[in-house]
C-alpha cells in the first residue's frame, strides 16, 4: 500500500513538474514573439525611410535638370525660404521658365503626384526644398530637398529646413551640387 501511494505521489510531482515546463514555454515563446513584433516595426520604419530618400534623389535630381536646362538663368532659381510644405506656391502651375519650375518642383515636394482620398501622399513627410549659390566660375548651385524623418538621428550639415521638424535630428537631407558653366565667349 505504502509503495502504490509514493508511486502516485511521485507522479503528481511530475505532473506539476511538466506543468511548470510549459509556462516557461509559454514565456519564452511570449519573449520571442515581442522582439520579432518589434523587429518588424523597426524593418517598416527602414523601409519608409529608404523610400523617402529615393523619392528625395529623385525631386533632387528634377530640380538639377530643370536648373540645367535654363542655364541662362540659373541665379534666378535661387530661393530665399524653402519651396515645397508652407510656401505659397498654387496648385496648379502656369507660367514658363523659372517660375513653372519652382510652382512645379514645390507641388512635387508636396506629394501633388499622387492623391490618396484628397490628400497629398506622393513625397515624403513636410518636404522642403532649397537652391543656394555657392558662386565661383563656372558658377555652382546646390539643389537641396529635406523633409521629416520618423525617428531621431544626428542633425545633418545641410541648413535647408532646418527648424521646421521640432529636434533637428528628425531632419533629413539630401543635396546634389550643380555646376553651370558659361557658355559665352570671353
């Protein structure tokens, strides 16, 4: 009788034994599935940063044909406050030259190029714009674009939009430089 009652404690011990096995289980499983729920949202946060920083390439890259293509008038391109999110820019561009570049580069950095239910979503989040001139000869110009990152870095050397996105580490830029020879003889 004694052997038959510690046989049934012995495995009433194990019984709570293997219990205790699967609540670690669970928590380690709970552990492993909360660093993967964060890795994921830190793989979408990259993710719309890199598609920001194209999008910047590429609005960077327009403006530096666009300013190319009207050499003649390049120190005209120059801006004294940034296009793009809060200037006074119209929706819709008329003009020529040097004006219908600005209206049309600062509606590419509002997103303008596409519309999801009303709003702007084709450009990165409060984009900006600037063209400075750096001087010399030939002349050089510096496109600028900057906009509002999701997540707080090193501030970057660039001046455009600076202190428009509260902590300047939330600032990105990107610039490109452009170099407008004279095309007349001397």
């Amino acid at each position: 009788m004694k052997r038959l009652d510690m046989h049934l404690a012995g495995r009433a011990a194990q019984q709570g034994f293997m219990l205790l096995e699967v609540l670690i289980s669970i928590i380690i499983l709970a552990f492993g599935l909360l660093g993967l729920a964060g890795l994921q949202l830190k793989v979408q946060n990259s993710e719309t940063e890199s598609y920001q920083r194209a999008q910047a390439i590429l609005l960077t890259q327009e403006m530096a044909s666009m300013l190319s293509a009207n050499r003649a008038n390049a120190a005209s391109y120059v801006t004294s406050t940034p296009l793009g999110t809060g200037d006074s820019q119209p929706s819709s561009c008329t003009g020529q030259g040097m004006q219908l570049d600005e209206c049309t580069w600062s509606n590419q950095l509002k997103g303008a190029a596409e519309v999801n239910s009303g709003v702007n979503v084709g450009a990165m989040t409060n984009a900006v714009g600037c063209i400075e001139s750096l001087g010399g000869s030939p002349s050089v110009y510096r496109v600028t674009v900057a906009w509002q990152g999701m997540t707080q870095l090193s501030a970057p050397a660039l001046t455009c939009g600076q202190n428009l996105y509260g902590n300047d580490g939330n600032r990105r830029a990107i610039s490109s430089l452009i170099t407008i020879a004279s095309l007349t003889a001397p």
